[in-house]
C-alpha cells in the first residue's frame, strides 16, 4: 500500500494527535461545537501561514481544492469561511499557545533544534533581546494605530542561544517602549542578554547588575564619562581598547553609580570601530566580542519568521487579543526549524505572491512503502 506523505503530513507529525486532543479537553475548545473540530483549525491556520493566504476565501478555497486528499492531514472536509471565521473568534487562544509551549518544551528536551553555532567556555545562559515593528492595514486593524496613516504592532522577542529558539514572545502596540518591556521581564540571575544600543538606559543596567543579570550592549555616541581604569599590556587581535568607566552625567550617576567597562572593538569587513559597553568584568574582550556578534542570531530570527498576518481572519477577543491575528507566526518559524528542510519553497522565494494552495497542502512530495 502507497501512504501519501507530504510536506504538510510530515509536518503535522510533529504534533501528536493523543496531545493535541488531551489540550483541547483541558481548555474545552470544543464545547458545543458542532461538527468543526479544533484540529482541522489548526491545520487551516497552519496552512494559512505556510501558504501566506491573506484571506479566509484563499485558507478555505486553497483545501477545498483538493478535499480529496486532505484525509492523510486528518481533515474530513475543508472548512467554510464562516465557520472558520467563528472558531477564530469564539475558541479560546490559549489552546494553540499552550501547544506552542508544550511542543517547544518536548523538541528542545529531545535536543532537536540543533545547538549553539558560537562556542563559549562560560557556563551562563546567553540571550538576546529585540523587537521588531509588524505593519497592519489601519482600516482592517484601527486598534493597532501606529501613526497618523499606518498601523502595526510590535514583536518583543527573547531569544534563548542555546538552540536560536525564543524564550520569551510579547506582541504589543507598535507605541510600546522597548525598555519598559524589559524592566518588565524577570531575567534569572546569571544570564547574560545581548542588547542592540536602543535598549541603552542606565536605569535599566542599575535594576540588572542589581540582580546579577549581565549585559552586552553599545555605548552611545553622546554618554558622558570618565576613564577609571585601562588595561596594561598588549590587546588581543581587533581590540583597540578595554577601559573601566564612570559615568558622570547627573541623572546617569543616579540611575547607574558603578564602574562599567567599554571595550572598543575593530571591526574588519566594515572598516569601522564598535564600542561596547558590558558590567563583565571577568570575561576576555574577545569573548564580549563574540558575545555582541552572536547577538546577529536574533536579526535572523526575525528574517527568517513568517509574520503572515492574513487580512480578515476576523477579530479576536481575549487576554491576548494583539496576538491572535497572528496566531501560528511563531510556530511556524519553530516548524520550519523542525523539519530541517525547505519547506513552501516556491512561496518563500516569491514572498510577494502567495503560493498555490496546491504547492502546500495537496502536493506529494514522496511515496513511503509499506508492507
């Protein structure tokens, strides 16, 4: 017997069925429906992302295409506009973003996510910080009010570099401060998060060194401060300097009243100086070095995730309602990273244009023989 296995069925494997149904009861996503189960909306909106449909018409066209052949998905038929529409807006969200947890949790205890391109000596947990501005249409979206004529929300990402693979995730309005996101975040003792030069704010740095968390950062062009200490001796390759500074600036004094060192780095293919700014006092210059270009893993993350979101999947309502347009965005970088192969070629190289539903969904990609 031929048992068909595409892309999407491989994919779908990853998410057992026993579990998926264990999280439905335990939310009870699927109290008086009637018929419309909560898998067969997981796979349409896995579907919505993987094929970058913008629309409910394009999820629900692009399966009932080839309804034929949706039964290895473990989809009896493909799903009306109108009742997707009402399971995205009544069923609870915390089902999928419990999945999403439970899931993450399972892959990286069986390590396979891959590991840490960068190898440190040091024991403590590396992280990155970033965000990153998702544009809305204003007139679908008029709670995600950016500017006077744009709306969009914003994407707080913390990103764990033992696998790439973000710890943490906070969709809020595009307005948000990105330093008030991360005074807000509990960092364990120890770990050390690598910042871009907008998350520079001494109290911030105060509130850290205060409870043991380290940073690696980028001094600003215009900090005021005074040379305490230099290093004696010759410097390692590419670095220019390695001071211990104090600031001295009246409301920098206040906020951050320590020495701080700043580690001035060449930077060879760009021909330029990076100046870094790190309460490790410990570590080689080299390794604050290596520490800050690790950083770029969270820019790649930020390239590589599929932020579909689709145009009128309706509203949603909730604890998390920012996040619900974008249910999956997440997931589907995490999946592509599961499956270790190219997955919607054809839309990934044509971003501009959605795939045919066909490219994903229906699309036979291999034959498994069975006896």
């Amino acid at each position: 017997m031929l048992q068909a296995a595409s892309l999407f069925n491989q994919l779908l494997q990853h998410f057992p069925r026993t579990e998926f149904a264990s999280l439905v009861k335990k939310h009870q996503a699927e109290r008086a429906a009637k018929g419309f189960t909560c898998w067969t909306q997981f796979v349409s909106m896995t579907f919505c992302q993987l094929a970058h449909a913008d629309s409910l018409r394009e999820i629900c066209n692009g399966l009932a295409c080839s309804e034929g052949k949706l039964v290895h998905l473990g989809v009896t038929n493909a799903p009306n506009k109108s009742t997707l529409s009402y399971a995205n807006e009544h069923r609870p969200a915390a089902l999928f973003e419990d999945l999403f947890y439970t899931s993450l949790n399972r892959f990286r205890s069986q390590e396979g996510m891959g590991a840490r391109k960068a190898k440190f000596r040091f024991k403590n947990k590396l992280m990155s910080m970033d965000s990153t501005t998702i544009s809305l249409c204003l007139d679908l979206f008029p709670w995600a009010k950016f500017r006077r004529a744009k709306g969009g929300v914003k994407a707080h990402v913390l990103l764990d570099h033992d696998d790439y693979l973000p710890s943490y995730v906070l969709i809020t309005e595009a307005k948000k401060s990105d330093v008030r996101i991360a005074q807000s975040l509990d960092i364990n003792a120890g770990s050390i998060v690598a910042i871009d030069r907008g998350y520079c704010d001494y109290a911030l740095f105060g509130k850290w060194d205060g409870r043991g968390v380290f940073f690696v950062t980028r001094l600003k062009d215009n900090a005021a401060y005074e040379v305490v200490e230099s290093a004696i001796g010759p410097l390692p390759r590419n670095i220019l300097a390695d001071e211990l500074i104090r600031f001295t600036g009246v409301k920098a004094v206040k906020d951050y009243p320590h020495p701080i060192r700043r580690v001035v780095v060449w930077d060879p293919i760009n021909e330029r100086e990076i100046v870094l700014l790190t309460n490790l006092l410990h570590f080689g210059p080299t390794t604050i070095a290596a520490i800050y270009k690790d950083r770029w893993e969270i820019e790649l993350f930020f390239e590589n995730s599929t932020w579909c979101t689709p145009l009128d999947v309706i509203t949603f309502r909730g604890s998390i309602a920012p996040n619900r347009p974008l249910v999956g965005s997440v997931d589907a970088f995490v999946r592509t990273r599961i499956v270790q192969r190219p997955l919607c070629a054809e839309s990934r190289a044509r971003s501009h244009k959605p795939a045919t539903p066909a490219t994903v969904s229906t699309e036979s990609t291999a034959k498994q023989s069975s006896v």
